[in-house]
C-alpha cells in the first residue's frame, strides 16, 4: 500500500516538476507572428489576380501555412508547385484546374482609338502599371504588367487585349531535350513499351 | 621555352584539317545582297544611321554601338541600302532580327579611310578609341566587343593570343597565320601597347607546324622589338583553346569562379582579333571581313574564304561549289559548338568561323539516346572540372538549385562529355536548358518582387488618400456645420439652402439643353461609336453572365435572361443610330477598310515584279506587267481618295 | 576510458541503432526525403536522445530505485521524454521556424520513437553508470545521425535516377535501406558488447 501511494506521489511530483518547467518555457520561447508566411509570399509570383480565391498573394501565403493546398495558383505554374513543395517538404501535386490552367504570359494591350479615358482599368490595376487620368488616354506601361488580366473586366467598352509576349533571341532559351527511356513512363501510360 | 600546363580532361576528336587548309585563303568576290545583323556580337543590338535608299561606301558606319557593351557595324561594300527588315538571323533559334540589307553596286569603293600615321605615339585611350569605331570584336565566335574587353582597370601582366584553334575541321586561324603572320605580330604589339606593355604569349597548337613556323619567322624580323612575344606550342586536345583552358595550359593559374582572366592579370585575344585590330589602326579599316572556313564532304572547293561580313551562306556555298544535294546537315560554327541552319540565306557574321556542309554519315545523325550507365566517362573528360553526370541528373529533374551548386555556370559548353558519353545522351542540350530556365527562373522572381513593391506601395497610397480624405472631410464637416449655424442665427428667415442650391441646378440644366451648342461631326460621330461599343460591351458581359447563370443553374437565371433581352434592344438601337449617321454622312467604314487593302495589295504587287526585274529572263514581258500594276494601284489610290472625300460633300451640300 | 570508446563504436557502428536493432525506423523513413530536414532532425534526436538518456537515468538512480519503484521505469521515461521533447520543440520553433514547419508533425513523433525509450530502458538493463548512460544515449544518437543522413543522401539521387516505374517511391527506398542495413551488419563481431 504504501508502495501505491509512494508511486502515485513519485509521479505526480515529476509531472508537477516538469509541466512547470514546460510551462516557464512556453513563455520564454514564445514565437509572435509566422516568419514562414514570409517565405512562402516570396515564392508566390504577385500578380494578386485572385484567381487562387483569395484578394492577393499575401492572403494566399498566410493560407498555404495554414494548411491549404499549394497547387492554387495558375500564374505561378509548376515551378512555384515546385518551390513550394521544396520549402514545405510536401508532395508536388497538379495545379488545381478549378483556379484555372497555367497559360502563357500575356501582356495588357489598350487599344487607344476606344478608349473614352473613364479610369476604371486604372482603379482596377494592383501594381499600377496603367499610366492616365480622367478623360486623358489610357495606356499600359509594358515593363510593369504582370499579366493579371483584373483590367480586362471593369472596362466599359471592351478595349483591353492581352497579347503574348514575342520571343526575341535574348529571352529564347533551349527546351528540355526528349527522353525516350522506358523508366520515364508511368506504368499506366503507352503500353507500347515492352520493357518489364 | 615558355613551361606548359595541362588542363584537366580534354578529348581527341578526328582532326579532319587537312580537307581545307591545303590551299590558300580565295578572295571571294562581292556578292550582290550582304545582310548585316544589328545585333552581331554580345551586348545590345547596334542602332541603325541610314535609311532605305541611302547610298553608302565600303567602311561607311551604318549602325552605331548602343550603351557600354555594344559595337558598331560598318557597310562591308558599296551600294544601296534596299532594306532595313527581319531576316534569319545566325542564332541556333533561327529567329530573325532586325537587319540593313545592301544591295552592293559592284564597285566597291571604299569611305575615306584615316591610318595611323604615328601608332606608337597614340595613348591607350586613343587606341581603344580606334578599335571601338572600326567596330571590332571577338572573332574566335564569341563576338565580345573588343574595346570593352581591353578597357580594363586592373594591371594586365600577360596578353595570351589564342591561336589554338582547337576545334576539328577550322583551319580559318591555320591559314590566316601562315599567310599574315607579319600583320598579326604588328597587332600584337598594338595590343601590347594598349594594355601597358605586358608579355605576351601565343598558344597554338602542335598540329600546325606551318603556322608556327610562319609566326616564328615574322618575330625573327626585328628581334628587339619582340622580345617579349612568346610562341608557345601546346598539345593537342580539345579543348585546349578555350579561354579558361588557355590560360591554365600556359600560366598554371585558372580564371576563378565568375570571374574573368582579367581578374587575374590575363586578357586574351584570338589572332584574328589581333588582325583586325592591325588593319583597323594601320590601315584605318573597319572590321568588314573575315575568313572562313568551307569544309565537310559536300564542299567541292573545301577551304578558307575572305568573305565580307553580311554575306548570305548559299553565296558562300555557290563559291565554294557545295554540293546541297549531298548535304546532310548545314552547320555553322564547327561539329562541336556550332549550330545546324536550315535557312541558306542565314547571313556570315563577325564571329562566323566555318560552315560545314557534312554529307551523307560525316556527322553523326541525331538518334535517341540510352539511359546514363553512370561510368563516369563524362567526368574525366570535362574540361571545367565539373561533374557532368549530375548535372545531368539535377537537369533532367529540374532541380536547379541543385545544378547551381554544382558550378553549372562554370560549364563552357565545349561538348566533350557528349562526345564521349557512351549511351550518346546530348548532355550540353540538357545543361543549355538549365541555364535557360535558371536564368528566367531568376528573372521571373525579380520581377514578382518588383511586382509585390508596387502592389504593397499601391495599397499604402489607398490607404492614405483615404485616411486623407476622411481628414479632410472631418475639418470641412465641422466647418460647414458651424457656418451653417452662423448663418442661420444671423438670417432665421432664409429658406433651406439645399434645396435653394439643387433649384439652381436644375435651372443650369435646362438652360443647358435649350442652348446647346451644335457639335462637330467628329464629336458627334466619336460619341455615338462610344455609345455604341459601350451598350455592346455590357451586352457581352451580361451574355457571359447569363451563360455561366445556365451552366450552373443558377437562381439569377431569370433575370439575367431578362437584362439581356433589355441590353439587345439598347444595343441594336445604338448600333442602328450610329449606322444610320454614317449613311447620313455617306461613311463607310467597312469600304474604306477594303479599299485600303486593295491599294496595299497593288503596291505590294508592284514592289514584287521590281523585286524579281533585276533577276528576270524577259525583262520586256515583265516590264508590261508592271505597267498594268502601277495601272492598277493607280486606279485603286483614286478610289479610295473618291471615297475619303465624301464625307466633306455631303457636308457641304 | 577504452570502455568509454567501446560504447561509442558499438552504437554507431556495430549495434546500430536503426539498421541493426531496427529501432526508430519511423522517423528514418519519413523524414529522409530530404538531405537538409535530415540534418535537421538528426540534430534535433542527438538533443533529445542524449538528454533524455541522462534525465532517465537520473529518474531511476535518484526517483525510483530508492524508493523500490523500478517497475514505474517505464511510465515514468515516457513523462521523461515527453517533457524533453516537447521542450526541444518549443526551442527549435523559436530559432528556426522554418525547419519546425518542416519537421512538422515528426518533431513532437520523437516522444513515441522506440529509440529513444529504447535507449532509456537498455540504460537500466546493462546497468550502465552515469557517464556510461549518457555517452550510450550520445552514441545511439550519432548512429541514427549517421544513419539517416546518409539514407537521405542517397534517396535524394535515387529521387532523380531512372528507377523503374513500379519501384519509385517508397519500394526502392525500403530496397535500398535493406541493403544498407546488410552493409552494417558487417560490422558485427568488431566489438563484443
């Protein structure tokens, strides 16, 4: 019996001792904020399009540490899956085809003769890449627009284009050599391969 | 005798010399286009200084250097410039680029040239001066602005002239060294003398005795002058002309990690260079021709040509009777680093050494390659010392932080792993496309942070303007209020000056309408094309809306349905009225389009039957045909003028 | 002092922790995905491993063995542990957030890692002194140390190699770690202890 009781005052004595040392710690080594949303918001490509679903990149990133899916932005593609992925050591998965479908980058276009300088594109821009003013001539500054597309919409006479960007010799870079090797198909795929 | 080094690696490829550097350099006559590339060599594109039909003479500029980092271009002949359009440009992308293309007049009469009278006595800056305006660069394929490249701070203790030319099949330096080696030395002493009398070594290969006895003759002439030019053979491997290899094989040093030779007291020049840079300070020349190799199994007359820069290939290929039948593959540069064409109008540039017209198997054909069996063959024979397997392996994944680590920047793209590379996997395409996705990799996340400043300033302004105007509004509040009062206790009868205030609108308003002024018919016309667009862009929206709404099933359905029956009805009245005004004032802008057109096509047409004049059997048949055009265009011009002055006559009558 | 030596290489080596006792394979294989969450957590396990050995031992020589309550050990190490981890977490969140975020639910799986409690109750079994108790707590860590990082190397190029489809992922990783552990029994009959 009083082996019993001894025991019971053993233990409840090191769970005292330690929850009040874990305690103290909990104060000490407080952590404020999440440096990591930091991280993540740097990786993101901050054209704050919204088409992952949320007002911007910011939001998005404090998501992502809060535990939603990484594949929700389209203008970021797979490498940004990919950095992702790296910085979260979590599995790569597709885009998400419901945010959209990763497309070429394109560049705003004003085409000048319709516009009627009604500002609304501007008010709509989030890196302010539209130089003009009220009932003076709109035009997009090329080397600020990230392609978002948010300008297209609030226009009232349809006037904006979003054009591809032309290739020239200094941006065309080498595409990734083909790879012909059986080991590089999944198994489900081409069952031309014969090869075990 | 100068103590030589080894590089690590390094491969033995077929030599394959002695098809093109039995014979003497041939003089290749002037061919009847040249087309000069604005962007020729490394840095930004040059900017053009004449204009479509300007007569220019050989040595004339015709595009000056941009910026620091750029070159001029000179008109390698006289004639006419007929254009200043795209062409193929020599890049292994065959994209084209901006281009002056020259119709030369056979003349060839040169600019008046200024030589050096007192070259020893020109400062360094004077020299560099004159190697800028003849517009001179690399000519051993990298098209490095010289001027830039000899414009250093740092003290340079060695000047190392790169006659290796290490690469199989070139001969252009074998044969330019053989025959001008006295003008090569005299360059070489006006390099020294820009860059402060360093000593020099010439590192060429053991594979061309002639050269260098050639050039150990030309320094036995006048031997005090030269006592500080070295000939230095070195064995040879591939490849020991690269720049980085170079300077290992003869100072021991190698240049550091994403540095430069200069960084450690070494500039290096190719022999051509120095060349060049003898005719343009002895001779005043400009840099406006070159030689090149024509070699491979389809080349008749396979040897070295002193071809004009801007030369079209199939001109250079017709001189040297290549047979393009038998051609399987067209490359420019040499089987190692030189890159396939498919466009025989591709133009010859500054730094284009060779054109290899293989025939038949001469070069191996592109075939799929095996998996990597991991033997390690790459490795031994990388000249960079770097770890070419995996480099692969982080490439093919696209790990690319990983590549970087690496050193993947430290890889010359010599192609020696390739070469040996026993399951024939195209390894420098793989590190190609790394170095192109880490390079958009870097660029794109310097634009996303450049992005992310100015979303983050946007969203400050906002914020500001408003808490601004909240400010504002607040003060102006507490004003009005209080002159309210004042006035109120001052005039209890007044009556409510709000209402006094909209009264007086409204009045403005109808005097407004009555009074309106007649507008211009510009005005008139640009509103309602406004109106117009406006009412069919937000018919369009609504549409899409509604589309969406049907998709989904959404509860909206009804009254979207509803909206875009009433918008239809607006926009069809907006599209009529303004149809309806461009009848009144016999508008057309849909003819107008098409008569544009039509004079656009007989113009073309014109410019094309011209084109093909110069080239004809019957010049009669088609100097009939071009009449009927110009008739034709004619007609089409007065149609359209017809049609452009209605609208002033319906006005005035 | 030879003693001491001997204890070090029988548990990184010879009795290697995970390939040969086949102890803590959870975090082996979960967290070797990557060479620098590797390091991380190894780090993270020598704190652990060498603190709680030590914390244990003392519980027991000082807490239980007085008192007759031997048979608490093994409830009485959990507590230890459990304290001794999740302190370690509550360090490593502060200093480096990120390599917590990426350890993630594995930091706080050391309390539950047989290692570790492994550890603690062979401490009691070869009734190893104080000095003894912590250098085989230390030694056990550097095995696992050892062991992960060089796991986690290779898994890295095994990631980018052409593997077979049926074989990608976790197969060639248990493949391979088989295989190591093959290679480390060859160290058995080194030391006898």
């Amino acid at each position: 019996m009083q082996t019993l009781y001894l025991a019971i005052v053993i233990l409840a004595l090191l769970a005292i001792v330690f929850g009040a040392i874990l305690g103290f710690a909990a104060i000490r080594f407080k952590v404020d904020g999440d440096p990591i949303v930091d991280q993540i918001d740097n990786l993101l490509p901050q054209t704050q399009c919204g088409q992952c679903g949320h007002p911007g990149c910011r939001p998005y990133a404090e998501a992502i540490a809060n535990g939603e899916a990484i594949n929700h932005c389209p203008p970021g593609g797979e490498t940004t899956i990919k950095a992702l992925a790296d910085l979260l050591d979590v599995e790569v998965i597709p885009l998400d085809a419901e945010h959209g479908t990763e497309a070429i980058r394109t560049i705003a276009y004003i085409r000048e003769d319709e516009c009627i300088g009604c500002t609304k594109c501007i008010q709509a821009c989030p890196v302010d890449a539209i130089l003009g003013a009220a009932k003076q001539m709109h035009t997009v500054i090329i080397d600020e627009c990230t392609g978002c597309d948010l300008c297209v919409e609030p226009c009232p006479v349809d006037c904006i284009d979003m054009i591809p960007i032309d290739v020239t010799p200094v941006s065309w870079h080498w595409q990734q050599p083909e790879q012909l090797i059986a080991t590089s198909s999944l198994p489900h795929s081409h069952g031309e391969s014969d090869h075990a | 005798m100068h103590k030589i080094w080894n590089f690590h690696g390094g491969v033995h490829p077929n030599e394959n010399k002695t098809q093109s550097n039995q014979l003497p350099i041939v003089v290749m006559p002037t061919p009847k286009q040249l087309v000069l590339p604005l962007s020729q060599h490394i840095g930004k594109a040059a900017k053009a200084i004449v204009e479509r039909g300007d007569y220019v003479l050989k040595g004339q500029l015709i595009a000056s250097a941009q910026g620091f980092v750029s070159a001029n271009i000179h008109a390698p002949s006289s004639g006419y410039v007929s254009a200043l359009v795209e062409r193929t440009l020599p890049h292994q992308s065959a994209l084209s680029g901006p281009c002056i293309v020259i119709d030369t007049d056979g003349k060839d009469q040169w600019v008046e040239l200024n030589p050096a009278t007192n070259p020893e006595s020109l400062s360094k800056q004077e020299l560099l001066n004159l190697v800028h305006a003849a517009g001179i660069t690399g000519m051993g394929g990298a098209s490095f602005p010289s001027a830039v490249k000899l414009q250093l701070k740092s003290d340079i203790h060695t000047l190392i002239i790169n006659a290796a030319e290490c690469e199989p099949y070139i001969t252009a330096d074998d044969r330019l060294m053989r025959e001008y080696a006295d003008q090569i030395i005299a360059g070489i002493r006006l390099l020294q003398q820009l860059l402060g009398q360093p000593q020099c070594l010439i590192g060429i290969e053991d594979n061309k005795p002639e050269a260098i006895a050639a050039l150990r003759l030309a320094l036995s002439h006048n031997m005090d002058q030269h006592t500080n030019i070295e000939v230095c053979v070195i064995p040879t491997k591939y490849p020991s002309g690269g720049e980085k290899q170079l300077v290992e094989i003869l100072t021991g040093h190698q240049v550091p990690h994403g540095g430069i030779p200069a960084n450690i007291g070494i500039v290096c020049q190719n022999v051509g260079t120095a060349k060049a840079i003898f005719d343009a300070i002895i001779k005043g020349q400009p840099l406006i021709k070159r030689i090149t190799t024509v070699t491979g199994k389809a080349a008749a007359n396979a040897g070295n040509y002193e071809v004009l820069i801007g030369t079209q290939v199939e001109d250079l290929l017709a001189f040297a009777k290549v047979d393009l039948t038998r051609t399987s593959r067209l490359v420019m540069g040499g089987p190692m680093m030189g890159f396939t064409i498919q466009d025989t109008q591709t133009p010859l540039v500054k730094g284009t050494n060779c054109i290899l017209a293989a025939a038949d198997l001469e070069l191996a054909p592109v075939a799929d390659h095996h998996a990597c069996i991991r033997c390690g063959q790459c490795e031994v024979a990388c000249p960079a010392d770097l770890l070419p397997q995996q480099l692969f392996w982080f490439a093919k994944a696209e790990e690319f932080e990983k590549a970087q680590d690496h050193n993947l920047s430290d890889c010359i793209e010599c192609g020696a792993c390739a070469w040996v590379c026993p399951s024939q996997i195209p390894l420098v395409q793989y590190y190609r496309y790394a170095k192109g996705r880490v390079k958009s990799i870097n660029s794109e996340a310097r634009l996303a942070e450049l992005a992310r400043q100015r979303f983050e300033t946007r969203e400050q302004r906002l914020v500001d303007e408003k808490s601004a105007k909240e400010e504002k509004r607040k003060i102006r509040a507490v004003a009005a209020a209080a002159a309210q009062a004042a006035k109120r206790a001052a005039n209890p009868t007044e009556e409510d000056p709000i209402a006094a205030a909209l009264a007086r609108v409204n009045k403005q308003k109808q005097e407004q309408q009555t009074a309106a002024a007649p507008k211009s018919p510009e005005e008139a016309y640009k509103e309602l094309k406004t109106a117009a667009a406006i009412t069919r862009t937000k018919l369009k929206k609504t549409s899409t809306a509604l589309a969406n709404a049907k998709a989904k099933d959404h509860e909206l359905e009804a009254s979207l349905q509803q909206t875009v029956d009433q918008l239809t009805v607006k926009a069809e009245a907006a599209l009529a009225e303004l149809k309806a005004y461009e009848a009144k004032l016999g508008l057309d802008p849909e003819k107008e389009k098409t008569l544009l057109v039509a004079v656009a096509k007989t113009n073309a047409a014109i410019r094309k039957l011209e084109k093909t004049l110069a080239t004809a059997e019957d010049p009669q048949a088609l100097e009939k045909d071009i009449t009927e055009a110009k008739a034709a265009h004619q007609i089409a011009t007065q149609s359209l003028a017809d049609h452009q002055a209605k609208p002033a006559s319906a006005q005035e009558s | 002092m030879v003693d001491y030596l001997l204890i070090l290489v029988s548990t990184v080596l010879v009795n290697n922790f995970v390939l040969v006792q086949f102890l803590g394979l959870c975090p082996f294989m979960g967290v070797s995905s990557r060479l620098e969450t590797a390091m991380g957590m190894s780090l993270a396990t020598t704190f652990v491993l060498t603190l709680a050995s030590l914390c244990s031992y003392l519980t027991y020589t000082y807490l239980l063995e007085p008192f007759g309550l031997e048979f608490l050990q093994t409830i009485s190490f959990i507590l230890v542990i459990a304290f001794v981890v999740q302190f370690t977490e509550m360090v490593v969140h502060k200093t480096s957030p990120l390599l917590h975020k990426v350890l993630g639910i594995f930091l706080p799986l050391i309390t539950t890692n047989c290692a570790v409690l492994g550890v603690a109750l062979l401490n009691i079994k070869k009734a190893n002194g104080f000095i003894e108790s912590i250098l085989y707590g230390f030694g056990a860590a550097v095995g696992f140390s050892l062991v992960l990082i060089l796991f986690a190397a290779m898994r890295e190029r095994i990631t980018v190699a052409d593997v077979p489809a049926p074989f990608k992922g976790a197969a060639i990783a248990m493949m391979s770690a088989g295989i190591m552990s093959l290679a480390f029994m060859g160290f058995t009959g080194l030391v006898a202890i």
